[in-house]
C-alpha cells in the first residue's frame, strides 16, 4: 500500500510539475503579445493618423499609394520596436538576417493590407479610413505570428 500511494503522489507531482510548466508558456506568450499590441498600437497608430494625413493632401482617389506611403513610415518602428521590446534581441549579431526576414514579412503583410484596403473600399463600401482601420485589425495575428516564430525566432541553444 505504501508503495502504490507513492506512484499516486509521484503521478500528481510530475502532472503538477508539467500543468506548471504549461502555465509558465502560456504567461510568457500573454506577456509577450501584450507587448507586442503596445508596439502595435503605436506604429499603427503613426501608420492611421499618416494615412489620414496623406489623403487630406491628396485625396480620397489616392487611398491605395496613400496606404503604401503610410505602411512604410511605420514599417522601421515595428521592426526595432519589435526586435527590442516584444521579443528582447539585444544583441546586434542577427540584426541583417532579422532585417532581412523583416522585410519579407513587411512586404507580404503590406500587400494583405492594401489588397483589404482596397476590398473594403471598393467591394464592402468603406470609406478608405474605416478600410484601413478594419485591414490591420485583420491582419494582427498573423504578422504576430510570423513575427515571433520566423523573423525574430529564439535563438537555438
């Protein structure tokens, strides 16, 4: 009998021992895309209030070069805002690969994001705004995931 209550308790412990570990996973994965919606929110914001600004200048008929020029001024803030606060790269030894993958990624998302832009405008009847608000939104998930599992993975130890 005392043997078979010492498995029992060596079950539990190694189940506590693996839901704890899970927990440790999931808390640093929420901490991380808090971050990462911080550094979001504040190149998208930059990005929205460009564009807005933009199509003051130019017009509404531009939205499409207008949603280019303004994707690009936040494109640079992600990517350090990113690298050094989300995922904590300090060290400047994979900076060009993580640039590189950056931009593979930019331009991937850039051409999600125009193409929901101009779906929105043209096909649901948004104003070019609205559009661009609901584009980002939709794809936030996917350059989160890109982000930290492509452009700047964990090192391999």
């Amino acid at each position: 009998m005392g043997m078979e209550r010492m498995v029992n308790d060596g079950g539990h412990l190694a189940l506590w021992r693996r839901l704890s570990a899970l927990a440790g996973v999931a808390l640093h994965w929420g901490a991380q895309l808090h971050k990462y919606t911080l550094v979001g929110g504040a190149v998208f914001l930059l990005d929205l209030l460009s564009f807005w600004a933009l199509l003051l200048l130019v017009g509404d008929r531009w939205y499409v070069l207008v949603n280019l020029a303004s994707r690009s001024l936040g494109g640079i803030s992600c990517f350090l805002g990113n690298r050094y606060i989300t995922f904590r790269h300090r060290t400047h030894g994979h900076f060009w690969s993580d640039l590189l993958r950056f931009c593979m990624l930019y331009f991937v998302s850039l051409a999600l994001s125009t193409g929901l832009v101009y779906a929105g405008v043209e096909w649901m009847g948004m104003r070019p705004v609205a559009g661009k608000a609901a584009a980002e939104i939709a794809v936030f998930l996917f350059n989160y995931t890109v982000m930290k599992y492509w452009v700047l993975r964990p090192a391999t130890k």
